[in-house]
C-alpha cells in the first residue's frame, strides 16, 4: 500500500520513532505515514494550525487523496462501505460522541463552524 506522500510525520524531522510521536507537539502520531501538518521540517518551533489525518475519500469508484483536520487531537478518517462503494468519514470525539459525514467537504463544513482554525 502506498503512503500519504513524502510530507507525512514518518519524514518529518519532529517525528519520535521510539514514542511514537511528535516532539514539537507533544501528541501521538497513531499513523505516521498518513498524518501530515503544517510544520512538516519546517525549521520553525511553534505549532502552525491542525494535525491532519491524510486520507483517501472514494467517489463513484474513484479516489483521490486528500487532508483533513484532526478533531481537537482526534484523528478524523474516511471508511469505505463494506459494498465497496463510496467512503464517508468519522471519528468519535473526546465525549465518546461518533460523528460521521457523508463526504470530506461536509466534514470541512462542520469543521469551519465548530469555530476551528486551519
């Protein structure tokens, strides 16, 4: 399986092989090749915007990949259908509450009202 690209955490030099983790943001990094941020070998210490799970949404049989921003420290994922069809995208937040969107787009739309910053 190929990974999110060559800006994901597993590259970056903040990563924590041994944790694993990121240094500059003190979280654990729970797939190092599909988790990306803003701050990828940036020489700059200070954290810039989300974590973003790094995912691929399927429409109509076909993918493509794309960022999407962790949920306060949550990683937020697309899951495929069990019939093969289209993904939708969940996570369950720190109140043990599930969440699911039907597309990446709804899920960036919940995102900019909840009041998150990119």
């Amino acid at each position: 399986m190929p990974n999110g690209g060559i800006h994901h955490c597993g590259n970056c030099r903040y990563y924590q092989r041994e944790t694993p983790g990121c240094e500059l943001r003190g979280v654990p990094i729970e797939s190092s090749h599909w988790t990306t941020c803003k701050n990828f070998n940036h020489p700059n210490k200070d954290a810039i915007g989300p974590i973003y799970a790094i995912v691929c949404e399927v429409r109509s049989h076909a993918g493509s990949y794309t960022d999407i921003p962790y949920f306060d420290g949550i990683r937020v994922d697309t899951v495929q259908r069990p019939d093969g069809g289209d993904t939708f995208v969940c996570f369950t937040d720190s109140n043990g509450h599930y969440n699911e969107f039907s597309t990446v787009a709804d899920y960036h739309a919940f995102y900019k009202t909840s009041g998150r910053e990119y």
